[in-house]
C-alpha cells in the first residue's frame, strides 16, 4: 500500500493513517446512511485529540463512497459549534479519488441487493438519481473555508466491470438395476464483476464539474475504479499525488530517483526536529478504526478514508 510504504519516506514530518468503516453491500441487514458514517468520523476524529486546542493540522485523501462519507463530515463540522467547529480548521487540503460527486450508476448493485435495507439508504444516496447527492455538492461548495484550502480532484479513465450474477449447473445421477437417471439443477452462484463494461464514476461526476471549471484542480488516472487508489511500489504517479501532498501541507518530498524503471526515494527518511507539523505530544490513542501507519514520525495527519468495493 502507496500510503504505507512509499509515502511516510517521501514526507517524515507528516503521520499517516487510515479510517475504516463496515459498509458490506452483500448480504447485510444495514440501514446506515451516510449522515450515520460521517457522524462515527467526526465521533473518531474528537475521541482521537482533533478537538483539542493543540491538534495538528489534517489532510484527507478519500476514494469513492470514502469521499462523500468525508465531505458530509466536513458540512456537519463547519455547521456545528463547539469542539466540532475547531476540527474543520485544522483542515489544510484534501485528495478526492473518484468520489461520485454526481452519483455513480447502481442499477446493477440494486438487482443483486434485492430488498435489502441498504437498497433504500447507502445505495440509494450515491446512486446517479440521488437528490442527497446534489443538496451535499451545494453544501459543501458553500463552505467558506475551501476558499482558503487546496483540494484536488482524481478521475478514473478505464472502464469496470458490472455485477452479474452467476448461476451455476448441480448434476445429480440416480442408477438401479435397469436405469440410470441424470438431472441437473441450476442454482444461484452468487454475484460478481465481470459483466458489460461500464464507467462507474465518470469525469464530471468525479470532479463535480471542475474538469471544466478548474481542470488544474483535476488528476486523470488510468485505472478502473477500484485500481485507481492500487499504485504499485515504484509507479511515477505515487510522485505526482506526492507533490499535490507538498502543495497542500507546505512541505518538499524527499528526492526520488528511478532504478530499474521504478521510482524509489533518494535517501532514508531521517526523523526531523520538532516543527510546525511534527510534535511527539500528538500520540494516536488506541481507536480500532484507526490504522496507524506511521508510528514514527508523529505530526501532520493524512488519511484515508476506505470505502465498499462495489
């Protein structure tokens, strides 16, 4: 994982972490929405110290339903008063990776769900007919702290998949003295990926618009879906988000140099002084959610937040 293992090297003075939360499509008798995922992130990120006076500056990187959970969260604070209004200016950026801004098609996702609760909740909300979507753009466009933050906007340029069910074939046989009798029985095989073609977050949905608006705000990858957050050790584009990282938080990457076709760092991270983004008082707490992945170099937070695989 890029964000693991590339870029705590690439920026010591910047802690990284990941945020889950449980969103299994199939089968599920949830209800949650996602006002109930962006609630349990604010709840996590105030039992985790960033209400407090002293808190270091965050930065978020989010994938797909990752990122609509966080741009509800970040309407709830900037709304809010009290300890949850602190959090929201301690943002200093975020990286959106195809976030359906303007939904994502999920005719096919509903066959498999069925009359599943989550049909009606989740899947709806993020669905390319989500009236929730389009009340949430305008509320967070609205937010007057983005004029004063950088936020970039990531694409997928590679079709996916649809689901489609799988059946499979039973065969069963019967033999007596006379006779031997074959039947065969289809049954249901479950769900998966590997229908028609199709693109699951497109380029406008993705970017809300900036692809026109502001196309320098936007970062095409050409991956699907799924593979566009799946950067291999050593691919050129873990670079190209490191250095939107440095624009956003005010901080040079280390030097990267190509060896066998494959970027690598320069020179092992060395722990820096005490500075603006890095101080040994910010110490994760133990939070099940939380997914420390730098426990070396405490300060400036990055995350990201997770989402279902659809």
């Amino acid at each position: 994982m890029w964000i693991r293992d590339t870029l705590p090297h690439l920026f010591p003075m910047i802690r990284f972490a990941s945020y889950g939360y449980e969103t299994k499509l199939y089968p599920s008798t949830s209800f949650q929405s996602v006002p109930d995922l962006a609630i349990s992130l604010v709840d996590a990120l105030k039992s985790c110290g960033w209400s407090s006076p002293t808190a270091k500056p965050l930065v978020f990187l989010a994938h797909s339903l990752g990122g609509i959970v966080l741009k509800q969260a970040l309407v709830m604070l900037a709304g809010s008063g009290g300890t949850e209004k602190f959090i929201h200016t301690l943002v200093r950026g975020c990286i959106f990776f195809g976030v359906p801004s303007r939904g994502m098609p999920m005719n096919d996702i509903k066959i498999m769900l069925g009359k599943q609760p989550n049909a009606d909740t989740l899947v709806a909300e993020i669905s390319d007919t989500s009236e929730y979507l389009q009340t949430l753009e305008r509320q967070f466009s609205g937010i007057s702290f983005l004029r004063t933050v950088k936020v970039y906007w990531a694409y997928e340029t590679k079709t996916t998949k649809a689901v489609v069910e799988v059946s499979c074939i039973v065969y069963s046989s019967l033999t007596t003295q006379r006779l031997t009798m074959t039947c065969c029985q289809e049954v249901g095989g479950g769900f998966t990926r590997s229908g028609s073609d199709v693109i699951l977050v497109t380029k406008e949905s993705a970017t809300g618009g900036r692809c026109t608006e502001d196309p320098l705000s936007t970062v095409p990858v050409d991956e699907n879906h799924s593979d566009m957050v799946k950067f291999s050790h050593g691919d050129h584009r873990i670079r190209n988000f490191a250095y939107k990282l440095g624009e956003i938080c005010g901080a040079t990457p280390q030097p990267m140099v190509v060896v066998d076709n494959q970027l690598h760092v320069d020179s092992p991270p060395q722990k820096p002084e005490d500075g603006p983004y890095n101080t040994a008082q910010l110490a994760m707490p133990e939070f099940p959610q939380w997914d420390n992945q730098s426990k070396s170099y405490p300060g400036l937070a990055s995350y990201l937040l997770s989402t279902a695989t659809f």
